[in-house]
C-alpha cells in the first residue's frame, strides 16, 4: 500500500486517503509519466537500485509543481525487492527561476541576432525597416512601428512598420509632438508601459477597434539624451509585458539607435565623397577652360543647376584722374534666352553696381528677397529691372583683395543657407585662379608680340639705314663661322666694337675687294652708328628671349600643375609631382616625400619616385 507523509500533502494539496487510492500517473504531468515509468520499471527489474529526475506534479487545484523525484529500491537479504522509497522535494521556484533565465538567454540571442542584422544596414530606410520586421517576426508582437523625429517641425514620422495592419497607416503617418504614448516619450526621453490601455491616459488609438490593442510598450531611441525617434510594440493581450520585456525593448533601441546613426554617419559620409568628386570634376573643367564664359558654364552645371542667371563681373585698372577702377561683366549666362541680362563687354561704374564696394574677400553677398525692407533701394531696382528677385555675390580672390565678383541670381525669392553654398564658394576660387592666370596669359602674349614687333623695326631700320649709307653692294659681314677669311683676296677692312651696356660682346668687321684706299672718317661714323643700333637691337633680343623663356616656364608650370591637379590620392599626386619635375628639368631621378606627421595610418609614408 502507498503510505505518504504529511509533507507530501501539503505540496499536493491531497489528503493521505486520497493519495492511497491513487496511482502516480494521476498527479504526474503527462508529458513526464513515459520518463518516471520506464526509470522505474528499471529499478523493478533490477537494472538500477535508483533513480533521481525533476518532474512536473498536479496539484488538487490544477496548478502545477516541480519536483526533484528521488527513488530507491530496498530490497530483503536475500536480494528480493521489498518496497519503493520516493523522497520528493518542491524546486518550484528554483525552476521559475531557471526558466526565466533560459528566457532570457533566447532574448539576448535574439537581441544579438537582430543587432548584427540591423548595423549591417547603411541606408537609414532599410535599418528602420529592417528592425521592425525583425521584432516583429521574433517577437511575436501584433504591430511594430518605428518613428523619427523631423528636425524642422518637431512631428513623429513613421519610417518603418510591421505586423498585421501595417494597412491602417498612411504612407506618411505623422504624430503631433506629445500626441499619443509615442509623443510623449519622444519629449520626455523615457520609457512608457502600459499592460492596460484602458487605463493609460496617454494612450491613443486612431483606429478603434481595427486595432484591437490592449498592451503598449513604447521607448525612446536615442543617443545620450538625443532623442532619434520612439519604438512602439502593442499586443491584443492585456499584461503581456513583463519587466524583462521592456529592457530587451530598451536595449534594442539602443541598437537602433546606433545602426542608425551610423546609417546617418554614412550617408553624410556619401554625400561628402559625392560632392568632393564632383568638385573635383568642375574644378578641371574650369581649369581647362581657356575663356570665361566657358568656366562660367562648367561652374553652372556643377554647383548652381538651380539658378537662373549669372555675371562674371571683374575691376578695370582704374583710369588717370579717377578716383576708382571701372567695372566690366566678362561672362554671363542665363537659363532661358528670353531672360534679361547683362551683356558681355558692359562696364559700370561703383555707382552702378554699389554692392561692389562692400564686398569682403572672404564672405558673400546673400540677398534671399530683393524687396526685403533691408535691401538697398538701388539694389532693388537693379535686380527688379533684371526680374531677379534673390542673389548671391561670391568674392573673386587672388591674395587679400577681390578683383571681382560672380553674381547668381535667381527669379523668386529663395533661402540660402551659407553652409549649402559652400561646394559654390570653393568653385568661385577656382574660377578666380583660372580667369586671373587666362588675364595673365593674355598679357605676356601680348607682351611677347610687341616685344617681338619691336625687334623686327629695330632690326630693319638699322641695317637698311646702312645699305642705303654705303650705295654699294656689301660683300661680307663676318658675324660668325661660316665664312673662311683666308679664301678671299686682298681686301679694306675696318672693324667697330659692338657694345651692350659699357660691355664689348663681339665686333663688326666690314670688307670690300674693290677698295683700294683706306676707309674715311665719315665710313667709319656710319659703322660705328649702326654697331651702336646693332647693340641696342641685341639687348631688346637678350629681353625677347627672356620672356619667351618665361612664358615657356609658365607654360610648363601651368602644364605640371594641371596634371598633378588631375591625380586622384596623394600617392598619384606625389607621383605626377616626381615624374614632371624629372622631365622638366632633365634629370635622371627626382624624388617627392612627405613627412611622417601627414603619412599614411600604417606608419608609411606616401612617395613618388622616378
């Protein structure tokens, strides 16, 4: 017969009697009868003496018990089996307990999983999206929604959103600040349970009853005390939040909050490699521009497509007796041909164009509102009669001091933040280096051609005043080799010192096979005149070929510059750097270096050998 104690009543809450007229299987748990069975039926047999298991038991009160089963078998001396001892002990909570635990091992798990998959995102779109749908599907949660806060209106935007009416919301689902649980965590930066909506009143539902929410749990996702946006989880159950629940919640906004910071960290990251490539690109095209109305077009096209006209507007040198320089527009373009505009080649005067004068060499001129009380009303009626009505006038800098200006303008009103005209002010001074060093070019060419005329006059002049002195043919001029003295017969000959600046360079020998007497004083006067324009033509050809040398140096350096300019990297750079100067200067090896303090992060220093 089955004797029991007290103690075992009490766990079961069965009675002694009730415990002898029953068999174990009828407060064991079902699923752990096949386990206690066949472990005893072992112990029957003989095959074991004893057995220890934890096992679920049913209690008179349907609830259920965990308890550790200790069974042995006592046997008479003969080696007979004489009765069972089962020592049960209740390990209820300790079981709870390790439940618990192992679920919160699968959270973490999962925390892990979602975390890796969420920070391999690099758009912010697909984090967000990302997320919920992984919440959603390992969580079980009924509806997911993920919201960021719009930085120009305050409201709570629904980026991303999963489970079963996902239809309900709008493409662009907004939130009033404070509206709902969700506004209010996003103001407050904490955490908001609710296992009762009824009873939450910050709780709103815009749906009714097709969606038939009952918990809400809603945690800000933010970095410090930034708040990025809210994470927003509902269930149709009531209290289906634990308190575990809400820190897995709190610990993968966290995660979200860095995926998607590092999303905007890399698309920030995007858009400054797009807009260095493109300055990059714009800058060669208006360094290989050769007139200005060509670097305007490139400017244009890359860093103003917005706009709807523009003026290169540059000083003259200011005229003797006037106080300032006149000022010219050299290039212009407009996006319609119908549009007014200035055209190439008019000069005003600062009167004119009043805003020239307070133009600093490092800050624009921004007019968002031509008719704005502040503008000047001389301004208005010049941008009114061009049908402008918003502006920007960037410095055209070489050293400290503007030498003119780029005006953008456009036909309506418009903001122009200083941060987005950045990429612009950049490509200004590239426009100021190219139009400055095409005015220069322009310049020592035309110095190259006087000097050039120069030396053809003087030249012609000097020796057809000459042939016209001595009224006979000239038979030899013994200016270098070519001419072999001992083959000609007996000859005059008179010889005069060609003198540049008190220095003898050489001398001008005159022979005639005709003369018979020796040269007169008049003879020798004409010789010595022209040795003397002969001189001074020399000199005037030593100072042509200077400038030609310096217009070919120029010419060079413009060459390797545009090259080097090119070169992507500061390896290619360094590179393009060594081989030009090596071929520039004939030299059999040319080495370019940078120091360690600039070097690369692996301790190397990045070079350029030939």
């Amino acid at each position: 017969p089955l004797q029991v104690n007290p103690a075992l009543q009490r766990m079961l809450g069965y009675s002694a009697k009730e415990l002898r007229g029953m068999t174990f299987a009828q407060f064991t748990h079902p699923d752990d009868i096949a386990t206690d069975w066949s472990l005893f039926q072992e112990t029957i047999a003989g095959r074991r003496d004893s057995y220890q298991i934890e096992k679920r038991y049913l209690r008179r009160d349907g609830s259920v018990m965990w308890g550790r089963l200790s069974v042995s078998m006592l046997r008479t001396p003969n080696g007979d089996a004489d009765y069972v001892l089962s020592v049960v002990e209740d390990i209820t909570a300790r079981a709870a307990a390790q439940r618990a635990l192992q679920r919160r091992a699968a959270q973490l798990s999962l925390l892990n999983d979602v975390g890796r998959q969420i920070a391999s995102a690099h758009m912010v779109d697909e984090v967000l999206n990302r997320a919920a749908q992984l919440i959603h599907r390992e969580l079980g949660y009924h509806h997911v929604g993920i919201f960021t806060i719009d930085a120009g209106s305050g409201e709570l935007a629904m980026r991303a959103r999963a489970g079963g009416f996902t239809h309900l919301f709008a493409p662009d689902h907004r939130l009033s600040p404070g509206q709902g649980m969700v506004g209010w965590v996003a103001q407050h930066g904490q955490s908001l349970l609710a296992n009762d909506v009824s009873a939450e009143p910050r709780y709103v539902n815009l749906y009714g009853d097709a969606l038939p929410t009952r918990s809400e749990l809603t945690v800000p996702i933010k970095i410090g005390e930034r708040v990025l946006g809210v994470l927003d989880v509902q269930s149709p159950q009531r209290d289906a939040f634990m308190p575990e629940d809400r820190q897995v919640q709190e610990t993968l906004a966290d995660q979200i909050a860095v995926a998607l910071s590092n999303a905007q960290q890399f698309k920030q990251t995007q858009a400054a490699l797009e807009q260095a490539s493109m300055l990059y690109n714009a800058s060669q095209s208006i360094a290989l521009a050769e007139e200005p109305q060509t670097m305007l077009t490139e400017l244009i096209k890359y860093a103003a497509a917005d706009a709807d006209g523009a003026t290169i507007i540059l000083h003259e040198r200011a005229q003797s007796g006037s106080a300032e320089p006149r000022l010219e527009a050299v290039a212009t373009w407009a996006r319609q041909a119908s549009d007014k505009q200035v055209a190439p080649g008019t000069h005003f005067t600062m009167e004119q164009l009043p805003i020239m004068r307070s133009l600093s060499p490092d800050q624009p001129i921004i007019i968002e509102d031509a008719n704005a009380p502040d503008v000047d009303p001389g301004l208005r009626r010049a941008m009114n009669l061009l049908n402008v009505r918003a502006a920007v006038v960037l410095p055209m800098v070489t050293g400290q001091h503007p030498f003119g200006a780029l005006i953008i303008a456009y036909r309506e009103p418009r903001s122009l933040p200083l941060d987005n005209l950045r990429p612009l002010i950049a490509l200004t001074n590239q426009l100021a280096v190219s139009v400055q060093n095409q005015q220069l070019l322009a310049e020592t060419h035309l110095t190259l051609e006087q000097l050039n005329e120069a030396n053809r006059r003087l030249t012609g002049e000097a020796w057809r005043a000459y042939t016209r002195a001595a009224a006979r043919p000239l038979r030899v001029i013994d200016a270098g080799p070519g001419v072999v003295p001992e083959q000609l017969p007996p000859t005059a000959e008179a010889a005069v010192p060609i003198v540049v600046r008190g220095e003898a360079i050489g001398h001008l020998k005159l022979r005639d096979t005709d003369r018979r007497a020796s040269w007169s004083e008049a003879d020798l006067a004409l010789l010595q005149a022209v040795a003397a324009e002969v001189a001074g033509v020399i000199d005037n050809a030593r100072l042509f070929e200077q400038a030609q040398d310096r217009a070919a140096r120029e010419a060079q350096l413009n060459r390797i510059a545009d090259r080097i300019r090119r070169a992507s990297g500061i390896q290619a750079i360094l590179r393009a750097a060594a081989e030009e100067l090596s071929v520039a200067l004939d030299t059999s090896h040319a080495h370019a270096q940078l120091s360690r303090a600039v070097g690369q992060a692996d301790g190397r220093e990045p070079t350029g050998e030939r």
